[in-house]
C-alpha cells in the first residue's frame, strides 16, 4: 500500500487528500473494470459473423443485428455496478 502520510508533512493537505483520493479510486474501479472485461469483452467477442480480426473484435459495434441479445450483457453490468 502506498504511504500517503509523508504527503501531508511534505507537500500539505491539498496534496494529501488528492493522493487519497486517487487511491479510493483505484479501489473501486479496478476490481470493477477486471470483472467487466471478463465477462464482456468473451460476450463482444464470441461467434462475430462481422468479420473484424484482432482488437475490432472486442468492440461494441461488434455485435450484429442479428445478435443484439448480447447486448443485454452489457446493460446487466451497468445496473449491477450503478446500484453497488
């Protein structure tokens, strides 16, 4: 964990509280974007008739038409996350 405490002796509380938060930040996002991108990015990628290769095949436009159920994956995780 990184020590904020010098911060503050050092460079004041403005710069303290800013590292602070940047450290709260990184506790609730990063475990949210890990598990969003194991459960859409296998979602966005699996049987694309769009013929994109390499990283196209991850993107949201990837989805066709004719699969727009998929996209249901997408909107669960924003519930899940926003109502947390």
């Amino acid at each position: 964990m990184l020590e904020s405490e010098p911060i503050m002796h050092l460079n004041g509380l403005d710069a303290y509280f800013f590292v602070r938060f940047l450290l709260m930040m990184c506790y609730i996002l990063l475990p949210i974007w890990f598990f969003s991108w194991a459960i859409l990015l296998p979602v966005t990628a699996a049987n694309s008739d769009s013929g994109k290769t390499g990283l196209d095949m991850f993107t949201f436009g990837n989805i066709s038409p004719r699969q727009q159920d998929r996209y249901a994956a997408h909107i669960i995780l924003v519930y899940l996350f926003t109502c947390e």
